[in-house]
C-alpha cells in the first residue's frame, strides 16, 4: 500500500520514482508529472505543457494515473497498453514509477542528459533562411541520431530562461563529440533566429542541455524506410541516414524532401552523396509545393502525399516524418489505415510563436 504524505492543503499527495535510479519527488494533488519532475529538477525533456510537443514520452511501469487530455496523435493506443504516455498529461492516483528516457539508464537511452558549456563556433547560410549553427562544447556531447539539444543563451533577456530546441544535423561519434551541428530557420519574431540572423555570432557562449528526443531509436526493424523531411525537418533525417550508411546491411530508402520553391531546398548534394555511398536502393524525391509556373524546375509539384504511392511500397515500409506540424500530420492520415502506428516515427518541428505553453 502506498505510503500516504498529506499536502499543505490536507489533500493526499504521492511519490514520482524514476526507474533506474534512487530519483523521487512528491507529485502534488492535481499536479501532473511533468510539472513535479521539473520543480524537483528531474530533467524530462519538454517543450510545452500541453500535449502539443509529444516530447515528455515517457512509460509508467508502476502505479496508476489519470490522463488531462487525449494523447493518441503522440501515443497509439497499443503504446498507451504498454504504459508509454506524456508526463505532461498524467496526474498520478497512486504513486507511480516512470521510465523518462535520458535519465532512467540501461532503457533503450544510450546517453544521459547533461548540461554542458560552448560557444558558437560559426554560422552559415544554407539557404535564404536556414542557417548552419556549429557550436563548440567544452565538454564532449554523446547523442543518438534524430535526437535534439536545449540550446540557451546566458545573459540574453529572453533566451537564458527560455531555451529553444534545435535537432543534431550530422551523425554521432561513438565517444560524443566537441562540435556540433545545427540547422536553425529563421522565424519572423523568434527570439534566437532574429538573434542568431541579425549578426555575427562567432563566439558567443551558449548553453547545451543534451540529448532529448526519442526520434530515431529504432530504423524499422529492416523495413524499408521511407523517409519524409519539410524544411529544417532534414537535419535529424540527414544524422540518421548518415549514422546508417556505413551499415552493408542498410534497408531501401526513399528520401521525400518537401519545400516550397528551388530556394527552399537545401544540402542537395550531401544527400546525393549519401545517396551514393548507400548499400541498398536511395532514391531521392524533392517535392515542390509553391514554385512559379514557367520556371527551370523539371521535378515534382505538389504535395509530398501525392507520390508516396508511386515510390514506395507504403503499406511494407516504416515512416520517419521530421518538419512542419501540418506536413508530418497529412503523411501520418494518408498512410494510418495501411501502416501500423509502431512502424510511423515523427518528430513535428514547433516553432515558439505557435507553441502553446500555458498548462491547461
């Protein structure tokens, strides 16, 4: 029987345990997990607190809760069965014990969190409005491909309390590394773009929190891998398909690269070249939504849904989807009645000026 603890409002309150370690905290009454893990310093990796982010993906091995919302566009309802839910959508009934990937060891996380120290090394353009971000840390960073890091700025009004979250765009090293790779898009009004875009930031110190994210732990069990990227949505695709290609044994790969016009698309020939180098079959299909008629473009127009069937075997293949909220969530309904959720892998790229922070 759980031990009962009483709130400083006479309400019962109960214990988070993290699996794995010797990490607990009390979870006050209605307060979610999330919530009680960040007062309590515990590091779950989150974006908002809402249910938008799908970030907190957790798994309840012990204990019972009660779900704020519905969670089923992050979790499927075989994956919920299995215990897997947002930290930010349960309210504990009982105490509870969680798996939090980052922070519980030896659960499928190859690499711990941590807090780490750098300065921005150099910045380049990609195209009219990504930006390569590379930072030098002071300490080596360990991560797996398709996972991301909490980049803060010290002394900025905004962005030293209010970090923004940026994918790795070049494969890990087994032993971590001091040089990372980002790419940021520019957002009219985003606090770090307009940073990061109105002037040379060589040198500047940052702050790393690393690695979060759960996208790419798993390449399709050897299905065939259709891989579909909407804008700086490329650069986790690009770490995982680079962290395979030296793999003889790698799957097919159809590589779909949705953007507006020519002037979008970018990175055109690092893909080639890993197109080359690659095992098995790549093909590469860049996907055009708003270019002018009458210009030099001889490829595909359109929507990146409207091809999947003319590339791919869709109901055989596993589904990696990195970008814009409304590109991953068309791909996810255009191929739900064929393909089972477990073999749809998405991390959808929520910018902060749409994000809903605000609990509810």
């Amino acid at each position: 029987m759980a031990e009962q603890r009483i709130s400083a409002n006479g309400a019962r309150a109960f214990r988070l345990s993290i699996a794995g370690t010797e990490r607990v905290c009390d979870v006050r009454p209605g307060e979610t997990i999330l919530k009680a893990g960040l007062r309590d310093n515990i590091k779950i990796a989150h974006l908002c607190l809402v249910g938008d982010c799908g970030s907190c993906r957790s798994q309840l091995v012990a204990g019972r809760v009660q779900l704020k919302r519905d969670i089923s566009s992050h979790i499927s309802s075989d994956e919920l069965q299995a215990g897997f839910v947002l930290a930010c959508q349960c309210v504990p009934q009982s105490d509870v014990e969680l798996i939090v990937p980052g922070v519980s060891p030896d659960h499928g996380e190859a690499h711990a969190v941590h807090t780490v120290e750098g300065c921005i090394e150099s910045t380049r353009l990609l195209n009219h409005d990504i930006r390569e971000l590379v930072i030098h840390t002071d300490q080596p960073v360990r991560y797996g491909a398709g996972q991301y890091a909490q980049i803060s700025v010290p002394g900025h009004p905004t962005l030293a309390d209010a970090p923004r979250c940026y994918s790795f765009a070049c494969a890990p090293q087994p032993d971590g590394q001091t040089r990372l790779h980002f790419h940021v898009r520019r957002v009219p009004g985003g606090a770090f773009t307009e940073w990061l875009f109105e002037a040379d930031r060589s040198g500047a110190r940052v702050t790393l929190t690393a690695p979060l994210g759960a996208f790419g732990r798993t390449t399709g069990g050897g299905r065939p891998m259709v891989c579909v990227a909407g804008g700086s949505g490329l650069a986790p695709i690009k770490a995982l398909l680079e962290s395979m290609v030296q793999n003889p044994q790698v799957p097919d790969v159809t590589l779909f690269f949705g953007a507006r016009t020519q002037a979008d698309l970018y990175c055109i020939e690092e893909i080639e070249a890993l197109a080359a180098r690659w095992a098995g079959r790549f093909i590469f299909v860049p996907v055009l939504s708003n270019e002018p008629p009458g210009s030099s473009w001889s490829g595909h127009t359109g929507y990146c849904t409207e091809f999947l069937d003319a590339y791919c075997d869709v109901a055989s293949s596993a589904f990696f989807l990195c970008g814009p909220p409304a590109m991953v969530d068309a791909v996810r309904d255009a191929v739900a009645s064929r393909v089972a959720a477990a073999h749809i892998h998405f991390d959808r790229f929520l910018d902060q000026s749409t994000l809903q922070t605000e609990e509810i």
